[in-house]
C-alpha cells in the first residue's frame, strides 16, 4: 500500500479499476487488456496480450462477450506490461466471463 504524508495528514493511493478490452489496430494485430488510456486512436494498454489466433469464437464481438470455448487450440502469446497501440480502429469492453477466458488461456511460445 501507497501512502503520502501531506501537512501531517495521511493519503493513501487508490487502486484505479480500468476497463478489460479487445483494441483492434489496423496494422498492429489485436490485443486484450486493461485500458490506461484513450486517445483519438491511440489506446495504451496495461496487462495486455496479443491475440493471435482464437478458437472457439466467431468473432471479436463474440470473444469480448463469452470468451473461447477451445483456450488448448488459441495461440496468445505472454503479457505485457504495457503496450501503445497508435492505429486503434476498434475497442471492444469486454464481459467478466470473457476476462477470464482470455487471461486463461495457455500462453503461445515457439
């Protein structure tokens, strides 16, 4: 926990609650994470994986809603701590079920 003392008086930081989203670049892929921030159509992402290939879901607007049905055939790579994505053309919140699936799925290496 952060705390700030201020003319003697105590202040503790906040943990912010952001928005799980899928941002669609027009040339940067397609990614899933936390939105820091919005920007015309630049979108900067915290706890983000690119989502390179899915299964079990017809489209984005399905997977931002339920999530994929088959997480062993998906090919997400490893998260990121923060990626800017500067070519935005879709954002898509997502559902809580749909978090859970994304973050559940194996992380794809070669």
């Amino acid at each position: 926990m952060t705390t700030i003392v201020i003319d003697g008086i105590e202040y503790v930081k906040k943990d912010i609650t952001t928005d799980y989203v899928i941002v669609r670049g027009d040339r940067a892929s397609t990614f899933a994470g936390e939105m820091v921030k919005h920007d015309g159509r630049e979108v900067t992402l915290r706890n983000a994986r690119r989502l390179w290939y899915w299964s079990g879901a017809a489209s984005l607007s399905q997977l931002a809603m339920q999530g994929v049905s088959n997480p062993a055939e998906c090919k997400f790579p490893c998260e990121v701590k923060e990626v800017i994505i500067l070519d935005a053309v879709e954002i898509i919140y997502t559902t809580p079920v749909a978090r859970k699936s994304i973050e559940g799925v194996p992380v794809w290496e070669k």
